[in-house]
C-alpha cells in the first residue's frame, strides 16, 4: 500500500533543493583522493559528514578502518519495526589527473548552467548528498516509519573496498534488510552489476642482450599467447552466454603489460620477467570457479606450448640452452554478479518513489562495474539496488559533472523510497 498524499507531500515539502546543493559543494571542496604522496586521504570529507550529521541530530559513529580512511555511520531509529535500510554512499574520489587539462578547478565546485563541475560531483559526492539530506528530511517532517535507517559513508570504494569490508566485518550490515546503493546510474533503478574477476599472469624467462637473444629466453610469446587466448575466452562466453539485458557482455579485458615486470626497460636488453593484468567482468550464468580453472589450464597448456616451440627452435639452429619459462596465476579479486529480483520490496519502492517524483515509467539497468553493494549483497545476502543522479559516462573524466536538476530529483526519490520501504 502506497503512503498517503499529504504524507509524501510533507516529506518532499521538507527537502530544502538550496541545501542539498550547498552540501554537495561543501563535500566537493574537500580533496578526498586517497594519495599517501601528497597527503590527501577521506578524513576531512569524514569529519565534515560526521559534523553536519550530528547537527542534524541523528546517531553518528565514526571507524578508523585505516590511517586518514574512515568510516561514518549516521543512524535514525525512525520507530520500532524489523526494516533498517541502508544508504550507502563513498567519500573517496579518483585523481583529478592533470589539472591543467580542466576547464573548471576540481575542487571548486563551480555551477554553469545548471550543472556542478568538480571531482566527486558525479561519483558520488552529489549522492551521497542526496541521502543524508533524504535522511534529513524524513527526520524534519514528522512522518511516522518503522524500522530504522543507516547511512553508510564509507572509505576507499574506488579501490579495494576496505570500508565496506570493515563495515561488514564489525557486524554493522547484519540487521540490514535492504540497501540503496547512491550512485551515478542517470535516474535508472539497478538490480544487476557485473562481477569481477582481476588477475595477473607473470611470465618468467631469461634475462639477456638484445643483440644475443639466444642466451636468454624470452617471454614476449608467452604475453603474445596469453592475450589471444584471452580474446579466445571471451569469445566462448559471449557465444555461451549472450548478452545480458541490462549488464550487456562478458569481457576478458588485459589492461597491464610489463615487460620487465619492474625497473626501467631498455631498448637492447630482453626482460627475464613480465607481468599481464586482466579484468574479467563476468554476467549471470557464469561461473568464477570455472573461470578460474579455465585461467589456470590456459598457463600450464601456454607453458608447454612454448617450451616446446623453443626446443623444435633450438633444434633448428643447432643450440642447446634451458628452457625453464614459467607461467604464474594470481588471483587479484573475485566478486560475484549481484542480482536483485524485482520484487523485493526494496525495488518495489524504489520503483514506487521513482514514479511518484518523475512522474514516469521507470527505467531499469544495471551496473557496468562494481561497487560496495556487491559484498552487502554477495557476504551478508542483502537486496540491493543501485540508483542515482548522474550521466554514467562522466565519473572519472576531467571535467566531471552533474545535473543539479536531476540531483534534486534524486534526494526526493531516495526519501520516498524509504518512506514506501519503512511505512508502518
């Protein structure tokens, strides 16, 4: 049953549009890169999230998962009931890069036209100022909920997710019912990501001259060979598996190539070692086990493959040297694909608040890329959707940007979800 009109028109009433962009600009100001280099890091966006959050009144906790990388848990025991639903936004943004290539400073948050430009505007500062100020206006309305909600701000989602990690592993996400993941998917409700499966293949040979390569072995075919038969993996899922209708293809993308695998590398000497990574991204109906045994013969088969290719070479020209190449497979990352079945109540509600703000059919998809939804929903099995304001092209580009119209209209969606979500 939907709320009542004069309820959702008291919590919309009570989103203040002046507010969310004041708050979005204030946490795009604060440089939250994670650089041990230069000394940037999440602290002073945490700090500033903390604050606002406790003016608010609501219940705020703040974790050290690492050095300068916190965690912020802002709570509101709405009333009594079963649900608790998250909102989970990330405090971390990528490097700007080279800033002289930006039209407009990365930390300034200029408005043009109706768009903010900044690094985080898009991924996901704006969103992550949408939920606390969703949040807040439920709080500020009076309306009656059930259940609670938690908004997640977390450390260190642009790497190697150790803030929903330690989130999850505090126990925090274990009376979680359901999740709202807050990012850039231009209005889309998200019940599907893609998995991931990252991977580096190191080929040892021999070091040598360049001018006398016999004296060496080289692992230039070893990296040869193990990109096509890469391209050849993902050629059988792609003809296995078809196209996913809201994640699109599988992919089996190498995207490092060392040689050497560290150190300078010269013109006229032949590395002894090279280094590959690969990013799997991986659909429903694939298996990452079978994947991983596919990884694995694929070494072993490329291994003898060139071993013997060099001694029939060898052969050839009358020489005799060791032909020791070796072939090794780590395993770097592995998450599942998620998936949401669109009548958790979660999406029913998020479907619900979509209609009721855009006054439209709402449009489902899914996430090219992981995020910190994936371990909430793969280690403690919690329905997720992903959603939010922001053209999905633009995180991590110079000049990034979002649309404060469509900013506004997020916050009021993310309030109606959780006021459909959590009604008594």
């Amino acid at each position: 049953m939907a709320p009542a009109e004069k309820i959702i028109k008291k919590v919309l009433e009570a989103i203040d549009p002046e507010e969310l962009i004041g708050l979005t600009a204030d946490l795009v100001r604060i440089n939250s890169v994670w650089d041990p280099v230069a000394g940037t890091n999440e602290q002073g966006a945490a700090d500033f999230v903390a604050r606002w959050a406790a003016g608010q009144g609501f219940d705020v906790l703040q974790e050290t998962v690492a050095p300068g990388r916190p965690n912020v848990i802002v709570t509101w025991s709405a009333g009594p009931g079963e649900r608790t639903l998250m909102f989970e936004g990330h405090t971390d943004v990528v490097t700007p890069g080279d800033v002289s290539r930006w039209r407009y400073e990365p930390f300034k948050a200029h408005i043009i036209k109706g768009r903010m430009f900044g690094r985080g505007t898009n991924d996901t500062k704006g969103n992550l100022a949408a939920m606390l100020i969703a949040m807040t206006a439920l709080k500020r309305s009076g309306v009656k909920l059930t259940g609670s909600i938690i908004g997640g701000v977390l450390c260190d989602e642009e790497d190697r997710m150790l803030g929903v990690r330690d989130f999850i592993d505090r126990g925090h996400a274990d009376r979680i019912t359901a999740a709202v993941i807050c990012e850039p998917q231009d209005g889309l409700i998200c019940t599907a990501q893609k998995g991931a499966l990252r991977a580096q293949f190191t080929i040892a040979g021999c070091m040598s001259h360049g001018a006398m390569p016999l004296s060496g072995l080289n692992t230039a075919p070893g990296i040869a060979k193990l990109i096509r038969r890469l391209h050849d993996l993902e050629v059988t899922a792609v003809k296995k598996q078809g196209r996913d209708e809201n994640l699109g293809w599988p992919s089996f993308t190498p995207t490092v190539i060392q040689a050497p695998a560290s150190g300078a590398p010269q013109l006229n000497v032949m590395p002894g070692e090279a280094r590959i990574l690969v990013d799997i991204r991986t659909i429903p109906g694939q298996s990452h086990p079978a994947i991983i045994d596919d990884l694995t013969g694929m070494a072993a088969e490329i291994r003898r493959e060139i071993r013997d290719e060099y001694r029939q070479y060898d052969n050839l020209l009358g020489q005799q040297r060791t032909h020791n190449l070796k072939i090794k497979l780590d395993l770097l990352t592995d998450r599942p694909c998620t998936l949401t079945a669109r009548d958790e109540p979660v999406v029913l509600a998020a479907d619900w608040a979509t209609r009721q703000v855009t006054n439209r059919e709402p449009g489902y998809g899914g996430v090219p890329g992981a995020t910190n939804g994936t371990f909430l929903w793969a280690l403690k099995n919690i329905p997720i959707v992903t959603m939010g304001a922001g053209d999905r092209q633009v995180p991590h580009q110079i000049d990034e940007w979002v649309d404060l119209d469509q900013l506004v209209e997020t916050a009021k969606i993310y309030a109606l979800t959780a006021l459909h979500y959590l009604q008594p």
